[in-house]
C-alpha cells in the first residue's frame, strides 16, 4: 500500500474523477430524462437503481480487466474494416441512443394531448430500468477503458469510480428537477444525445471523433442555453416588479382570445398559440365567448358595490302597512323577496321575507304576520370581490344579501343572479323590465344610448373606455360627474377618450340616459 503516499497517484485519483463525472454527465441526463416516464413516487426509485447498476457495472468491469484487454482484438472484418467486441458494443449503443432520442425528441416536438401525457406518465418501472441498464453497459465500458488508461492501480480506479458515482447520485435530482422544469433543457439535452450516439456508432465503425470536439460543441450549447435562462429570469423580475402577475397574465390571456399580436408582452409559448389560429379573421373565439371570459377574469377585481341594486331603487313593505299594499307589490312585483322596513317613517331595512312564505302562511291563517316571516339576508361589505361573494352565497345557501358601507349603513342588495350576470349578461325574468345594468342598444350610424346606471365593467365591453384602476365610481352616470365634477346638463356634451358623451335624460340628479358617439369610427368586431 505505500502507493498512498505517492501525491502522483492522489493526482491521478482526482484528475480520473474529474473525468468520470464528465464521461458520466451523457449517462445522467438520460436517465433523468427516461425517469421522468413514471409516476413521481417511482422517480427517485428509478434513478437510484440506474446509478447503481452504473456502479457495479464499472466496478465488475474494472475487475475484469484483462477479460476488457480482449475486447479490443479483432473479431472479424467487413468493408475493409476489423470489429472487436469494443466496436460492437459501441456500434450498438450508438445505435440504440439514436433511436431513443429520436423518439423522445419526436414525442416532445410533435405535441401530446393530456391524455397521451397522462399514459407516458405511467409507464412502468423495469422496462424504464432495463433501458437504463442498456445505456449503463455502454457508457460504463467507456468510462472504464479511459480509467485503465490514466491509472495503473485497480484500487485508485475503482475509488474513483465510487466517487464518481456517488457525486453524481448527490447531483441527480436536482438536474432532474432542473431539466424537467425546463422544456429547452430537455430538448438541448436530447440534442446532445444525438451527438454522442452518432460519435459512438462512427468509432464502431473505426472513425474516432476526439472528445474534445464533443465536448467543446456541448459546452458552447450550455453556455448559449445560461444565457437565454438569464434572460428570461431577468425579464420575468423586471415584469414582477414593473406589473403584477394577475395584470400581466390576464392581458396575455385577453390578447390570446382576441387573436391580435400587436403589443403583446407574452412568452414564445403563447405566441405560438396566437399564431396558431386558423379562422379567416385569425381570431380563435368569437365575440360572444371573448366577452363571457373577460367577465370571468374580472370577476377578482369585481366588487359587489359595482352590481348591486341601490337602495333607492328598492321597493319597500313596512309591517305597518295595510294588506291590499302587500297584495299589489305581490301582483307587480316578480322577484321571489320582499325588503321589508319596520314602518314608513324609515328606509332603513329589517331584512326580507320569502314570497312562498307569504303564500305558505296564508294558507295556514288568515291573519298575516308579516313578522314572523322577517328573514336576514348575508351582509356583504360595498369592497367584497364577486368571487369572495359568489363563495359565500354558496356556503350560507341563500341568493340575497345586503350591501353595507364602512358605517354599516345598507347601500343596495345584491342576489345571486345578479354575480351570475356578470358571466352570462341578462338573465331577464317572463315580464320583468330591462334591467338598466344591461340597457344599452346600438344605432345603426355607431352611436350608442347606455343607461345611467351601467356598470363601467360591462359598459367597457361595448365601448372601450381607458378605466383607472383605483376609482370611487362604478357605473356610467359616475364616470361623468367624476370628469366635470359635477351633475352635467342635459345635452350637455363630454369628451372622454375617444368618445363623445351627451346625457339625454336627468331626474332628480340622477343621470337616466346618455347618447355615446365614437369620434373614431371603431373596427369592425363581428362574431365568427
């Protein structure tokens, strides 16, 4: 043992493990390509068993040395050509990594649905092995003649080899994991099989490509690939600081359905999807189905106060109030509740009662107690978000509510279909009127006759007016006293954007009806 204290042979042992990695670094990106086939739990598993088998591979190779010294001796000879048993390792290790990579790259390139990804995610786990045996076999024998060909100690070797391995075991999840989150990665790494199986099989052949060519063409490829990596890293934290991600997001989404390129800030993924269309307008969804899922997106930035019904336009049954009364707002009214006040001296509501429980006492008794039949609704502050209301809705089991301001004073209610109609738009009743959230109708010169009481959210659908994100008004009739500061006139006309404003109907300070004229004629946005 006094080769222990021979600092040539600690020299040797480092350089071989150097270069053990190296030659090993081909071996396990294939087998975290080929691991990432099974099911998560089986991942780690197969990657192991394949690094292991690599292990005792080498070790058993390198124990056999001199059967190895007789794999370099020719077997026979075609085209002018010797083969030894090295050439026909080579030759059909080459061969098998071709083909391997070729699928993989075909099954990445050509695109499968998630069904098909689903089954390639459940392939099973000894098959995986044994290819990863295969591959072993192949690039352990070069691992191994390069190391009898650096060293002269068996022991030196097969610590080296230990070493190696065992780097290269610590290393393998987190290139798994690296190579997987990164589907150019994936694509370069494949690429690089390629080349390797090619110089494999032109060495079976007796055409010895140097390493250093292989190796020199890989590094320049990873160093290419950094670069590009930064790039996105540096773009995505200029975007997050610049942006939040919800905005950004739902602008590539919104620009995705409308089908247009122009000023878009989207990844290379989503600008394949863009061009991707196929219609004679390039647009992938038609105008009715853009418009329900810019709804949907809109629905988190949403709050109730934006669709809810004022307490103003409520009508109102006070417990005092004669029969008959209650008998005509049952006749005229359609909706399944009734806001109900303790008299007529206040608005202020005690809560609602049920139009089946009305009918359901009267056929019990014939006296009302309107009283008992007093039920809470939810109570939803003017800032809650349409998702966080449509969850609660679903939880308490009921369809009303109502809106209070920070004071707790009640501002309107709001029902169930009224968060469902930011989805849909109008869900009228048999003979109920236009709801004024919906009224608007187009002319046939452009212009536009909106109701007052429109929500901005949906009157942008029609008219694409530029909305500040931090605003104290949420329909139409805010919009313009928010620009002149405050009640305009009567034919009174307001520039906005592009837009020309005239109010056409006022009572009692509150705006009915407004004609909007584009001053730019708007393009064309027919359905598909």
């Amino acid at each position: 043992m006094e080769w222990i204290a021979d600092p040539t042979i600690w020299a040797g042992l480092a350089t071989l493990v150097v270069l053990e990695i190296v030659l090993g670094i081909d071996n396990l990106i294939f087998i975290a390509i080929l691991a990432e086939k099974l099911p998560k739990k089986q991942r780690d598993k197969a990657r192991i068993v394949g690094l292991l088998l690599a292990l005792l591979m080498r070790l058993a190779l390198l124990a056999s040395i001199s059967w190895l010294a007789t794999l370099t001796k020719p077997l026979f000879t075609a085209a002018g050509h010797a083969f030894s048993g090295r050439d026909l390792i080579m030759l059909v290790g080459g061969i098998f990594l071709l083909f391997k990579a070729t699928m993989e790259l075909n099954e990445r390139l050509e695109g499968k649905d998630e069904e098909q990804h689903g089954q390639r995610k459940g392939a099973r786990f000894w098959p995986v092995v044994a290819q990863i045996v295969v591959l072993d076999a192949v690039f352990s024998l070069d691992s191994v003649i390069t190391a009898v060909g650096m060293v002269d100690h068996l022991a030196v070797m097969m610590i080296a080899v230990c070493v190696a391995i065992g780097l290269m075991l610590l290393a393998s999840k987190p290139l798994t994991r690296f190579v997987n989150a990164h589907p150019t990665i994936v694509i370069l790494c494949l690429s690089f099989l390629l080349m390797i199986g090619f110089s494999l099989v032109a060495e079976g052949f007796g055409y010895h490509i140097p390493k250093g060519y292989l190796y020199a063409a890989i590094g320049f490829s990873v160093m290419i690939e950094a670069l590009n990596q930064l790039a996105q890293f540096n773009r995505r934290r200029f975007l997050s600081k610049v942006r939040p991600l919800r905005e950004r997001t739902a602008e590539a989404v919104l620009r995705m359905l409308s089908g247009k390129h122009e000023e878009a800030e989207i990844d290379s993924h989503s600008a394949n999807l863009l061009a991707d269309s196929t219609s004679v307008k390039g647009e992938i969804f038609n105008r009715q189905e853009r418009h329900m899922i810019e709804r949907v997106l809109g629905m988190a930035q949403r709050t109730v106060s934006s669709i809810m019904t004022s307490r103003h336009d409520v009508e109102y049954l006070a417990l005092n109030d004669p029969q008959e009364k209650l008998a005509q707002l049952l006749e005229k009214n359609q909706h399944t509740r009734i806001v109900v006040t303790e008299d007529n001296s206040s608005d202020e509501p005690l809560g609602v009662i049920h139009t089946i429980d009305v009918l359901k006492q009267q056929l019990q008794q014939p006296q009302l107690d309107l009283r008992a039949l007093v039920r809470q609704p939810l109570i939803f502050p003017e800032q809650l978000t349409l998702l966080s209301a449509l969850e609660q809705f679903r939880q308490a089991k009921t369809h009303f509510a109502f809106v209070v301001d920070e004071f707790g004073s009640i501002e309107g209610v709001v029902t169930l279909t009224d968060v469902m109609e930011t989805i849909a738009g109008n869900l009228p009743e048999a003979d109920e009127e236009f709801d004024a959230r919906h009224d608007i109708q187009q002319t046939a010169d452009g212009c536009w006759f909106a109701n007052g009481h429109m929500p901005l959210e949906d009157l942008v659908l029609y008219v694409p007016l530029p909305l500040e994100e931090k605003r104290e008004y949420h329909t139409l009739a805010g919009l313009l006293m928010e620009h002149c500061q405050r009640i305009p006139q009567e034919g009174e006309l307001l520039q906005i954007g592009d837009y020309l404003f005239e109010p056409l109907e006022i009572s009692s300070h509150r705006i009915m009806k407004v004609k909007i004229t584009p001053l730019i004629a708007p393009e064309d946005d027919d359905e598909v």
